[in-house]
C-alpha cells in the first residue's frame, strides 16, 4: 500500500461526457488545469495543456432535475387543471409499440476493458459482507405516519440518519435479487439484496477551470457539489446493512488515459456558479431500476436506458483501510477520502469519496423522434418517443421489462402517460449486440381516462408500475400527502384496446416511487410488493423516507 497523495493542482469536478452513444469522441476529456500561478513546467504527467477543460455534448438529450416532480411548473398552469387537462381524463390514448423502440449504442466494451485492467474488482456477494452502513427494520423505524390507511405494510426498511434526511441524495428506484433469477439466490450469499437508486439533487456550484477557483475544491469534505449523478445502495436483508456505489461511465481522457465520470447528460464549462446556459450539472433521474440476470438497467427519462454489469463493480479500497491509499493493478493509487473527485486525476483514482463504483456497459436509446411539444412541466404526448420514466420486472408469464411514463396534465400535453413491454430476451440481445442492434416493445397502452381524483385527473402523476398475473398496478404520487397504489387490467375500449382502471383507489405512502414486485418462489415466501417513500422531513412534518412492502395477495384482494 502506498502513502496517501495529496496534490496541490485542482482536479476535475466533472470529467466529461465521452460518448456512450454515437457522440463518443474518444480522445477527448477535461480534466481540470493547475491552480492560478502553478508553472506549466510543474504539471504532472496527467495533467491536460490548458484549454482541454469541458467536453462536447455527449449525444444523450438533456434531463432536467424537475422530472418526476409534481412540483414541476408549478404555477397558474400547475395548481388548477386547465380545460384540456380535463378533455385529456375523457379522452383515452391509443398505445403504440413502435414508438418504443430502443437501439444499441456505441461499443464501448474495450473502454470497460481497460479500467477491468486498472483497477480491483469487487463481486456482489463479497459487497454485501462489506456492507457498512445499519438499516433500521421493522419497528425500528418508528411512527406509520407516512402510510394509508387502505394497506397493512408488512416490511419497513428505514436509512441511517444522514441518508434520511439528505438534500443532496433523493432516493427512487427499487429492484432486487427476485428481479435479477428465479430461484432468488444470488451466488453463495444468503442477503436477499434490495437495491434502491437515488439521484443527485443538490448542486450549489462548480468549479471555475478557466480560472483555476474552485468552489467544488473549497472544502475537503463537502458532498454537495459538483452533479455525481446516481448511486445504487444494496441492502442485505439478512444483516440489515446497507452499501452505497457509485454509477459511473468509462471515457479516455484527454492524455489518452482511461477514466471515468458519474452520470452527466451533457459536460461543459460553468463559470462560478451554474447558469442556465451551462448544462453540465444535468444529471439522469433514476425514476426505475431493474436488476435482471447480471445486468442492472437504470430508466433515463429523456434517453431510453442505461445498462451496468454487476461482473464489473470496481473497488477503490480493497483493504478496508480508507487513510491510506490503496495501489491499483496499473500502478498507480486509489482515494476513498477526497470526496470532491472523481476518476483519473494526477495519477489518483477517486469516486467522490465512495468505495465501490460500476461503469456503464451499454446504452439502449429511443430510436423515434421526440415529439415537439413543451415538457417543462413534465407534459407527455400521444405520440413520439416516450419517457422512460419507471421500468419493473414482470416475472408472471414470459419475463418482460415494462416501461413507462411520468406526465402531468394540468400542464397540458395531449397523453397522461403511456406504457409499453419488452421480451427480456430482446433487451438482453440488444445489450450485448452490436450498435444498432433493436429491441422492439411487445406491447404498448395509454392510461386509463375519465376517473378524477381532488379536482384533477386521477391518471396522470405515475411514479412506478408493475404487472402481476395480468393485472396492471400503479403508484400515483400526490405531491406531499398520500399518494395512491391504482389498478387496471387490459379490456376494449371504443374498439380499442386499451387499460380500464379499477374505480377503487387505494391510500399508499406519502412521496410514492417505484415498484418492485418479490415473488417468492426461491424461499417459499409470500409474494411481496415493494415500493419506496422519497421525501425527507424537511418537505413536510409526516414525512420520512423508507423501503416498505405490502402482502401482494392482501393488495389483490383489496382492490376486490
């Protein structure tokens, strides 16, 4: 092990976006320049000839922070429903599968490679047994105040202090091993794991390169600058411990040097504070997350799907020791103190200060054109390419990911939302095929129309979705009070068909998200539907962020 680094020269707050898709510019990087006053003489061998900071669009649309929010827009057009918001409950919308579409990006497996070759990796199991952070279980988590009265909630996972209460960490996505193999065993572990993605939202400013200031390089500690993007927390069912990795993506730097970045939808070069004509903070939502076979797949709104390969979750501490720097198979060091940078910097690996980071394997994209319509407060369409908002697994037939979309109508847009299905089997094809290479939707519906709920259309605000035995299920969110678990099975409507909601309506949690549905079969278990609350107290006084789940059959026979 070598003595712990501590460079004087300013390193990136935010590497760059390197294309996962058909904007890969190889060559390319930012990393940033020497501190104001450091003779160029005195750089070292890393360090990029001024003017290489930033990077060109890496091809991805961008993703505002707000998606997902129904406090998006908010105003005249967000607080009353508008008279087309009403037409929209009247009128339901027709699905189509071809605007679901997703294709292979760039190759970027020789990228992945090469930090295989750099850097230690860790397998899940041995994560899960490093696990360092206590969950709270059952009764632990104190007060139900969260919860509804129309469902007994028969499992309550609660986060350590920090995590609860973050600004900077908001947490979205779930899946978990019954999503990732039939029997619900992952290798020799007997951890069960749930895993829970949170983005990140809080970004009060950026490092200057042109200057060499840096207010993300101010303190040594912070962890609420620069945009990390998303990290995945793996909780062992078994210990009720909990480990936090970092989603990242692999990209050469401008020295012709591996490295990697957290999720961006877009790099550039932000002077002081960010601007809204500086897109480099933009991160990716997270609003689903499916884990199947080893490959994870995380929703990105505005792009289709990014992919992760559980083989290759690299470890930036083997030792366990994080006050001295570990050596890394290419020579060089490794960080897990120095929580302001990221990647290859001065010959030092680091990942903001997190142990564990997996690259990004693969991209699956929307090939249909975007509909041109407004979206800055969250408006969907009836046609053109969707949102990928929430993704699920539906094990209960022939697997399929199901898809689907986050809109609110109040702000216009001619769609409360639509979902569409994908053979497992197409979507594994498109991953580790060629660029190009089609993942077709088998299926596609409009939401329901006609119910109303406090004034408003009752379809619309979808945070997550599942399909069991037929049956669809949905969570709708309602801002800062309960939300509601929905209903609908497919029949014909007009000729056509479509999704037919229940009209009975069920009190879920406050700040509703993602659906994950464990089925059971490995351990014999009952069915279980999990989902997850997303605000902290700060947004409201009942409010508090747990993993929970319901009795699957208990949830059936409620809905009658």
């Amino acid at each position: 092990m070598g003595k712990p680094l501590r460079g004087t020269r300013l390193a990136v707050c935010a590497a760059a976006a390197g294309a996962l898709l058909s904007g890969f510019v190889p060559a390319v990087g930012a990393v940033a320049a020497p501190a104001s006053g450091t003779p160029s003489a005195m750089r070292a061998a890393d360090d990029p000839a001024t003017g290489n900071e930033g990077m060109p669009d890496d091809g991805f649309e961008n993703e505002p922070e707000s998606e997902q929010d129904d406090f998006a827009g908010a105003g005249a057009a967000a607080t009353a429903p508008s008279p087309r918001a009403s037409a929209l409950a009247a009128d339901p919308v027709p699905g189509r599968a071809g605007d679901f579409r997703l294709v292979t990006g760039t190759d970027i497996s020789g990228l992945v490679t090469k930090l295989d070759a750099a850097l230690p990796q860790q397998g899940l199991t041995a994560l899960m047994e490093q696990a360092n952070r206590p969950a709270g279980w059952e009764s632990a988590c104190g007060t139900t105040g969260i919860y509804g009265s129309d469902l007994a909630v028969n499992h309550r996972v609660c986060w350590k202090s920090d995590d609860a209460a973050s600004s900077e960490w908001v947490p979205q996505a779930i899946t978990g091993v019954s999503d990732a193999q039939e029997d619900e065993d992952w290798g020799t572990s007997n951890s069960e794991p749930i895993a829970v993605a949170s983005y990140d939202a809080k970004n009060p400013g950026r490092s200057d390169y042109a200057s060499g200031a840096g207010q993300c390089l101010a303190s040594p500690t912070t962890d609420a600058c620069n945009e990390k993007g998303i990290r995945v927390s793996f909780f062992n069912q078994a210990t009720q411990m909990y480990r936090h990795v970092l989603l990242v993506w692999p990209y050469m730097n401008s020295k012709d040097h591996i490295s990697f970045d957290a999720l961006h939808a877009r790099e550039g070069t932000c002077v002081g504070t960010v601007t809204p004509s500086c897109a480099a903070q933009n991160g990716i939502h997270a609003g689903g997350m499916v884990w199947y076979g080893n490959y994870l797949y995380v929703a990105d709104t505005a792009n289709g799907m990014r992919v992760f390969d559980l083989r290759k979750i690299m470890d930036l501490n083997p030792d366990n020791n994080a006050d001295v720097d570990d050596k890394t198979p290419d020579g060089l060091t490794s960080n897990v103190v120095d929580q302001r940078r990221v990647g290859r910097q001065n010959n030092v690996w680091y990942g903001y200060g997190y142990r564990y980071v997996m690259p990004q394997v693969a991209t699956l994209k929307f090939s249909t054109a975007k509909n041109g319509g407004e979206t800055g407060g969250n408006q969907c369409y009836a046609t053109g390419r969707p949102k990928a908002s929430y993704i699920s697994l539906d094990r209960t037939g022939t697997d399929h990911m199901i898809l689907g979309e986050y809109c609110n109508t109040n702000n216009g847009g001619t769609s409360p939302g639509r979902v569409g299905t994908y053979p497992m089997t197409a979507l594994t094809a498109a991953v580790e095929g060629a660029p190009g290479t089609a993942a077709a939707a088998d299926l596609a519906y409009g939401l329901p129309a006609g119910a109303t709920f406090g004034g408003e259309a009752l379809w619309h605000k979808i945070q997550g979705v599942t399909r069991y035995e037929g049956a669809w299920y949905f969570h709708r969110s309602n801002s800062s009070s309960n939300g509601r678990l929905l209903q609908a099975t497919p029949g014909t409507v007009g000729g056509t068909s479509q999704l037919v909601g229940n009209p009975k309506i069920l009190q879920s949690s406050i700040g509703p998200e993602d659906l994950y549905l464990a089925h059971g079969r490995g351990d014999g278990f009952a069915p279980q539907l999990w989902s997850l609350s997303e605000h902290a107290p700060s947004v409201c006084g009942p409010c508090e962020r747990e993993v929970y789940s319901y009795n699957m059959a208990e949830v059936i026979s409620d809905f009658g």
